[in-house]
C-alpha cells in the first residue's frame, strides 16, 4: 500500500503479494504467506478499462491466470500480439518477452499471477523510460527498472507465446492422459485424486503423474486445476516429499483437512488460500453442494521429486480394487501409499 499509486500507474490495478519467500525481493515481496524462493504468487485487479503500461520480466517467467472477467495480454517489442483470457484461462510469459495487459470486460477482471524464477533468477519489472516514475526507495522495494530496451523479438516464434496459452474450456483431466500414455485406468487415478485434474504448468523435464502437461516451465512450480463435482469427490489424504502445495479456491466452498486422519480442518470460500507445508498430510472436500474448483499450486526445489505418499491402508484398499500391479505402476509416477514410513508416523 505505500507505493499504491505507482503501482496503478504502470499495472493499471492493486497488486496483493499472496506468498513470497522472506528473502525474495520484487512486488509481492512482504507476503503474509511464505513458499519456496523458486516462485511467489500474487494478484492483480483492474477496473473496467484500466491498462498496464508495458514491461518486461528479465529473470521470471510470469503465469498470468484469468479468476473473473476478460483479461486483454498484448505483447512483443511493439506489443503488437494480443490475445483474450478469460475465465480460469492462463498465459505463461517467457522471460524476456514485453507485455501489457487491459480490462476489455464489461465488469472488474482479477488475476492470480504466479512468477518462476531459474536458479540465480529475480523478480525484477523492467518498464519503460516513458513511463519511469517514483522515487528510488520504490523503485527499489518494488523490484523497478525503467528501460528503453524493447525485450525479445517475436518476429520468428510468434508461437513462443501463442503456444504458452491453456484454454480452460479445452483442457483434459490427466485421468484421461495416463490412460492414454501409460494404460493406466481412470478410476484408478480418479481414486487417488480430485475427480478431475487439470495440469497447466509443470517443470521441463517432469515425468510425474503430469508428464503430459500442456505447458512446460522453470524448475520450482507446478499449477493445475481441481475439479470436485460432489463432497465425496475429492484424494484421499496424502503428503507431498518436498515440495508445499498451497490451495486458491476458485469456486464453490471446501473443508481443507490436514492429518493422517484429518484431525484438523479449516473452512475457505474463493478468494481464500490456504499453504500447506511439505510432509504434512492433507486432503480437502467440496461442502457447496456443487461442482466446484481450487488452483493447486505446488513449489519446490529446483529437480523438485514431488513423491505423494498415502497412508499404508488407502494402499490395502487401492490394492484390492485394482490389483498389486497397479501398486507398482503408480510408483513409477511417484505415487506410494508408505506414508506412515516416510513421515514417522
């Protein structure tokens, strides 16, 4: 709030840091939230015809995901590409790449954005020399450059964006992926997560259970989207190795529980986000009595295993339905039920 009025001059809206590691420097420093330094989240709200100067981000990849009304990304040197996202769409801007964004809606719009850095990476925003304003303290707390360098070129790979975009209308549940890929059945996976997820965002390289994600980042983040369409549809509790997830509720209303057995639970609505810390069993449940939906984020280390354990008797029942050898192929995507072991309990 101290540098409010920059910040509407060259986002066009409030900024809200969400969570940052209490080292990390740039705009959503001072979070409430702390996560892994690799990546920090926070949110963007424009009224009706509000614009963004242009800027460009050196050293961070920024995913920009669409929470309500129809959000307008220009980008290259002249900003001369533009695309629409609207509700629960996203855009992965490579480092680099200058960009704008605008309220073209007939309503508010509000963006989670979530920032990935590589390792040795900041969360700098370079604007231009045009639009420099502030004092030096600002510039500094804010992470602010003023530059006449227009960012990468877009002239030969148009689609180094274009590409980077997931429609939210046209993305596919891995359930469906994995039984496409490796023949594993949909209910079997559907029995261990949310009824449906949808990957947005994964690490270059990950082989996990999002392998056929439709978008590849830096190491440290992972975004999808969780779909439970009734109360009972929802993972059993389970822990992640070393990595925090955090929930953004986008929809509906959810029970986060966290404990083996889930001793303890807190109520969200959207808007709400709640972090869970690695090695720490947790599951969540739809109470709207409606289909309803969070962001799951997930930061890690850089080569980040992401290993999700379930406790030994999930396992004993996951065995029984699907058989021993359905044990072993989830292994292989870093999917265990030895819980108990791996967490002391």
């Amino acid at each position: 709030m101290a540098h409010a009025e920059l910040i509407e001059h060259l986002w066009g809206g409030p900024l809200t840091p969400l969570m940052t590691a209490t080292e990390s420097k740039g705009r959503f420093a001072g979070a409430v939230l702390t996560c892994p330094p690799t990546a920090c989240v926070g949110a963007l709200s424009m009224m009706r015809g509000a614009r963004s100067k242009g800027w460009r981000n050196p050293g961070s990849i920024e995913n920009l995901f669409c929470l309500e009304g129809s959000l307008e990304v220009r980008y290259g040197t002249r900003l001369e590409h533009s695309l629409v996202l609207d509700r629960f769409d996203m855009v992965s801007m490579p480092a680099g790449v200058r960009h704008a964004v605008a309220n073209v809606g007939d309503s508010d719009v509000r963006t989670v954005i979530a920032l990935s850095i590589a390792q040795g990476g900041n969360y700098d925003a370079v604007f231009d020399s045009a639009d420099a304003k502030g004092s030096d303290p600002a510039r500094a707390a804010l992470g602010l450059r003023f530059e006449d360098e227009p960012g990468i070129d877009l002239k030969a790979d148009t689609d180094s964006v274009a590409g980077r975009v997931t429609r939210f209308a046209k993305l596919v549940p891995y359930k469906k992926s994995l039984k496409e890929t490796g023949g594993l059945p949909p209910e079997a996976t559907e029995a261990l997560t949310a009824g449906s997820v949808f990957t947005l965002i994964v690490p270059e390289g990950h082989v996990g259970r999002s392998r056929t994600a439709p978008m590849y980042g830096n190491q440290g983040l992972y975004m999808s989207i969780a779909e439970c369409r009734t109360g009972d549809d929802a993972p059993p509790a389970h822990a992640h190795s070393d990595t925090q997830e955090s929930f953004f509720i986008l929809d509906g209303s959810f029970e986060i529980y966290t404990g083996l057995d889930n001793e303890s639970s807190v109520a969200v609505a959207p808007g709400d986000l709640v972090a869970v810390p690695k090695q720490l069993m947790r599951t969540f449940r739809n109470t709207s009595g409606q289909p309803a939906r969070l962001l799951a984020i997930i930061q890690g280390p850089d080569r980040m295993r992401d290993n999700v354990s379930y406790s030994q008797r999930v396992g004993a029942d996951f065995e029984r339905r699907f058989g021993a050898q359905a044990i072993e192929a989830y292994k292989q995507i870093g999917m265990t039920f030895d819980a108990e072991e791996r967490l002391g309990l």
